[in-house]
C-alpha cells in the first residue's frame, strides 16, 4: 500500500492532464506565520517535555506550477533528554501539490528536520520523501525516512502512515481528525499509533486550536527524564498568526 500510494502521488506530477483551479492568487506567494503551543506533539509525543513551545516559519508558492518551498522552527528539549544537547527544531521543505482530477488532489515532496548541535550518537537530523493523496476533506499520506529516523540506531527506511480529515461543523469551526502509524525500523518496540481530535476557530485574526491527542506508544520508552510519558492524552492549546 505504502509504494501504491507514493508511485500514484509521483506519476501525478508527471502527467500532463492536470486540472489545476484559476483564481485570483498571484503566481507567487510568500506567507509568515508565527504562533505558540501549551506541548508541541509531533504524532502525538511531546518535543517539549510536556511543556509549551514558541515556532514561526515561512512559506513560498508559485501558484501556476503548484512548487512550494518553505522552512519552521520551533523550541524543543527532546534531544537534551535524549542524552544530547540543542534547544531548536528546525524544517526545511519543497514539494509539488494539484489536483489530478476534479476534487481529488496529490501533495509529493521532501521534508528534513535539523536539530543543530543536537549531539546524539545516532545523529538526529531526519529526512523524509512524502506522498499524499486526498479527496475533498479527507487525506491519506505516507512519509518514508531516507536516514535515520530522530536519533533511533540502524532506523533508515522507517515510515509513517496517516489518515485525517477536516470539516466545518458549523460556521466557523472547524473539525479536524487524524489517526496515524509510526513503524521505526528495526526497532519495534519503539513502532506505536498515534491519534487526534480538535476544533479550529478564528479570533481576531489568530487561528486558535484545542485537541484531544494521544498515543499507545510504550510508556517505559517515551519518558521525560523525570519518568513522565510523553505520549500521554492529553488537551493541546495552540495559537498561529498567518500573514
């Protein structure tokens, strides 16, 4: 299924019958955004050590072709309590995203996490290649490491399987869901689900999100070093400024 998914998305940028929606957008974009989170979950375990994190990034579009390019930063601590050092995640990331036919969209591209100074034994910086195809709200993306995945020893080819969906309830408020697979690679005991719910909302121009997120990751491996699980369920507050 993983292959199928990312050979569909990859011919998809190929092909040469792409309907593409015209609108009143400028060939190219550049979008900021900077916001704040009470525990910054990656699929679902904290970076922070259940604490809050601080982020912003920057996005480029070139409408016409559907090329992105952008970057994201955020503090951390896991890699601190991993034995390393470094305060700082920072993604760098391009792709190409459409329509293959009416509703039904594809999003490729290549994603790499840089954790600068990080000093683990197994370097934590990560690279993933990702396909995703959608259908209106609903998505299914697949993220394959082509490194090592954050720190795990003999991890390369380690991947991610997600699914989610997006809804306006009611005017205004928006329904996200999502349920997600992590599989390291020749580590399994370390391989766990991962899942969310939340509700979106605008105030004043901020997007505010509130989310119900948890795992069933192994509670003697995702710790904090004062034993606490890091993958716990729990409500997550976040707040973004786009501009």
């Amino acid at each position: 299924m993983k292959k199928l998914l990312l050979c569909a998305a990859i011919a998809a940028t190929f092909t040469g019958n792409l309907a593409y929606a015209e609108d009143a957008k400028p060939d190219n974009e550049l979008a900021f955004n900077v916001g704040a989170v009470t525990d910054y979950r990656f699929r679902g375990i904290s970076q922070t050590r259940l604490d809050p994190a601080v982020f912003g990034g920057a996005d480029y579009t070139h409408n016409p072709s559907g090329f992105y390019a952008g970057t994201w930063l955020s503090s951390i601590k896991w890699t601190k309590d991993a034995g390393g050092s470094g305060n700082v995640e920072w993604d760098l990331y391009a792709g190409k995203k459409g329509e293959i036919v009416k509703d039904v969209s594809y999003d490729v591209g290549v994603l790499t996490y840089v954790y600068p100074s990080n000093g683990l034994v197994t370097n934590a910086n990560t690279t993933e290649i990702y396909g995703q195809l959608g259908y209106g709200p609903v998505y299914l993306k697949y993220s394959h490491s082509v490194t090592n995945l954050f720190g795990f020893v003999d991890s390369k080819n380690s991947g991610y399987i997600d699914a989610g969906a997006s809804f306006e309830v009611v005017p205004g408020y928006t329904l996200g869901l999502h349920y997600g697979h992590q599989s390291v690679k020749n580590n399994g005991a370390s391989s766990y689900d991962d899942w969310k719910v939340g509700v979106t909302k605008e105030f004043f121009g901020v997007n505010f999100n509130l989310a119900a997120i948890g795992t069933n990751a192994d509670k003697q491996l995702y710790v904090t070093p004062a034993r606490k699980f890091t993958g716990k369920t729990a409500l997550v507050l976040s707040a973004v400024k786009s501009f």
